[in-house]
C-alpha cells in the first residue's frame, strides 16, 4: 500500500514539474495591462487582459486596435463595449515566452488616442 501511494505521489510530482507559470504586467497613462500564461515543455496557453484605467459605466471603443510585440498577435474591433480586453494566446511545438523576454503592446482607439508600454516579468 506504501509502495503504491508512492508511486502515485511521484507520478503527480512528475507531471507538474514541466509546467510553468509566467505573469508579466505593465501600464501607460491610460492602460494597465498583462499577460499570463501556463508553459509545458514547447506548448504555450495564456491571456492578455487589457483594462481602460478611466472606464465609466458605458465605456465603448471605436476603431480599437491592440497589436502585440509588433504584429505577433493583433486584435482589431470596429466597436468594443465594456473598459476591458481579454485576448487568448497558445501554440504547441513554439518557441515559447521566456521569462526574460519584453512584450510590447500599441493600442490605438477612437481613431485619435494611441499608447504604447511594454509588458515585464512581475516581480
């Protein structure tokens, strides 16, 4: 019984000791944003969440455009009601984040504003 609780506890431990988990944040004059994400080996699974720091009630977006690390990843909305973003990032046999690495994000919206800020490993 001994041999066999174990045998299960080290296969448990095994099997989580390839995934990572990585949590980068940053911020401009208007945006806060991040991206976290779940890393096993060559596979990725993670979100970016973006939130308006002044959002009102009724927030909307015209022309809202997010381009990630210059065009990896884009989001591109004619109309986006609500003051926040959340975009899904994943790949399987990549080459994955690593913890060193800077995301840059522009987001332009309402045809007139853009910012640009860069994501960095939380510390």
């Amino acid at each position: 019984m001994k041999k066999t609780i174990l045998l299960i506890s080290l296969v448990i431990f095994l099997v989580g000791c390839g995934n990572k988990f990585i949590l980068f944040n940053g911020e401009s004059d208007n945006w806060k944003g991040e991206y976290s994400t779940n890393i096993d080996g060559t596979r990725e699974n993670g979100e970016y969440t973006f939130s308006f720091k002044n959002a009102k009630n009724d927030t909307a977006f015209e022309n809202l455009q997010i381009v990630i690390n210059d065009d990896e990843t884009r989001l591109i909305e004619d109309i986006h009601k609500g003051s926040t973003v959340k975009i899904s990032s994943s790949c399987s046999g990549c080459s994955v984040t690593s913890e060193d690495e800077i995301i840059k994000v522009n987001i332009k919206w309402d045809v007139q504003n853009e910012e640009t800020f860069f994501l960095e490993l939380e510390k």
